[in-house]
C-alpha cells in the first residue's frame, strides 16, 4: 500500500506453486497464539481466501525493513553484547519453527525483517526491534523433527548451498542459512567498525558448519536449540566483559593527566 498514507502494509498474492505458504503462516501463528511463553518471530499476516475457491489466497501483513536494508541504520552502533541479542531472536524464531516440525528453507536476509520505530507506531502489535520472518513460499511442514528427519530435495533458493548439494536435512539446511544470514548482518554491524572480533567468527563458523555431505540426519552445524540456549547464557557474558572494560576505560582516564 501507498507509504504516504500510513498504515502501511505488504499485500501479497499467494501463487499456485508457492506451496503452503498461507497455511503454513496460519499454522505458526495459531500454535503462538495458543503458546506465548515461546518466541515465534514470524510476521503477523492475515490470510483472505476466496471462498469460492478459484482464486489464489491474498497475504495482508505489515511492511517492514528488511535486513538487507539495516545498514543504513542503527547497527553500525550495536555493541557486540547488542548484535547477539538481536541475532538470538532470529534463533528463537528458528527454534519455534523446527519444534512445530516446519521448515523455511529459504532463510536469508531479504526473507527477515526488522521493526524499526515508525513501523511500530502504525502497527501496535509489531514490537521495536524485534526481528520477523515473511515469505514462506517453499518452507515445509514435515512429519518428523529435528534429530530424525532425513535429507530432502533442496528449492531454488537465495542461498547458495555447500559444495552443490541438491539433497539436505532441512533442519540443518535452515541452520547453515542462518549460519549466513548470521555473516551478512555482521557485515553490516562491521563496516565501519573495522574486522569484526573473533567470537563473531567463531559463531560465523560454528553455525555454517563443516559440510560432510551427509544423505540422512545432518550432524555437520547445531540445532537451533542448541544455539538458543549457548547464545542465551553467552550474550549475557559479553555485555557484563564489555561493561567492565567500559569502567576501566573510565578509571584508567581519569589518572591521566591531560596534555599541556
């Protein structure tokens, strides 16, 4: 719809070969709804279906920033401390896919989405900050989790896959997408800043994983469970490092003398 003329919002035309893009939305956001002590982070979306049938469904959701475009914002100024735990909602969104047995599979920058302030301001139910999932055009609803689902047919999808595959565990491929969205935004957190520190990296590599071509269950990256729960006890960590290093940044500053 037309941003002069706020609310503003994203109308989408469900294809016929998007799958089960609609149901897929109503399904996620209806376990939430019955569940809110979990992180869902998929973007609120009404469904309007023709009710004669002959027509493909219509996605009405809030327009929001999508993360290729953060770089013109804020994250030039997040700490360290900050990026994680912006990125860990992304693996709270992940972790609630997977324990509901559904896949993206095209987990990317331009499918995750940010709300900034004016955003939040046209569309009370969005939260600042927080970040969404749209386009579920080839995610999957499986009957079996994480651990016991076995490799499937990759989409066309935005990420390249390791060393050309064409079959994944599509809990792990998610992960190693995650693993690269996790490597963009840090591009961005870093432009300015110079090389990004070592623990980024380190993440970066844990996440991506070392691809062994695996055709059954995929133990190559961590579940999203597993990262939820290192960068949950880990986040805290760094902010209380970089707060201490703040302080003695202060008292060391305070014994210099000032030049002449």
């Amino acid at each position: 719809t037309c941003v002069a003329r706020p609310p503003t919002y994203a109308v989408k035309i469900d294809r016929e070969d998007a799958g089960l893009e609609d149901e897929i939305y109503e399904y996620l956001l209806l376990r939430f709804s019955a569940d809110r002590r979990n992180q869902c982070h998929t973007l609120p979306c009404e469904v309007v279906r023709d009710r004669a049938g002959g027509r493909p469904s219509v996605l009405v959701m809030p327009h929001v920033t999508d993360v290729n475009r953060l770089g013109g914002y804020i994250v030039t100024e997040w700490t360290l401390s900050g990026f994680l735990a912006v990125f860990l909602q992304v693996v709270e969104g992940v972790e609630f896919m997977h324990e509901h047995r559904v896949v993206h599979m095209d987990i990317c920058s331009g499918n995750t989405a940010a709300a900034c302030r004016r955003e939040v301001q046209e569309h009370l139910h969005l939260t600042e900050g927080n970040m969404y999932f749209i386009d579920f055009e080839t995610a999957q609803r499986l009957s079996a989790g994480p651990g016991i689902q076995c490799a499937v047919p990759l989409p066309e999808t935005q990420v390249v896959p390791p060393d050309g595959m064409d079959r994944m565990d599509p809990y792990s491929w998610d992960m190693y997408c995650v693993g690269k969205l996790f490597e963009d935004m840090a591009e961005c957190v870093y432009r300015r800043k110079g090389p990004p520190p070592w623990l980024v990296k380190r993440i970066a590599g844990w996440l991506v994983g070392d691809e062994r071509g695996c055709t059954g269950v995929c133990r190559c990256r961590p579940t999203a469970r597993r990262v939820r729960q290192v960068l949950s006890v880990l986040r805290p960590l760094v902010f209380v490092w970089e707060w201490c290093s703040a302080l003695v940044g202060r008292v060391r500053g305070a014994f210099v003398a000032p030049a002449i």
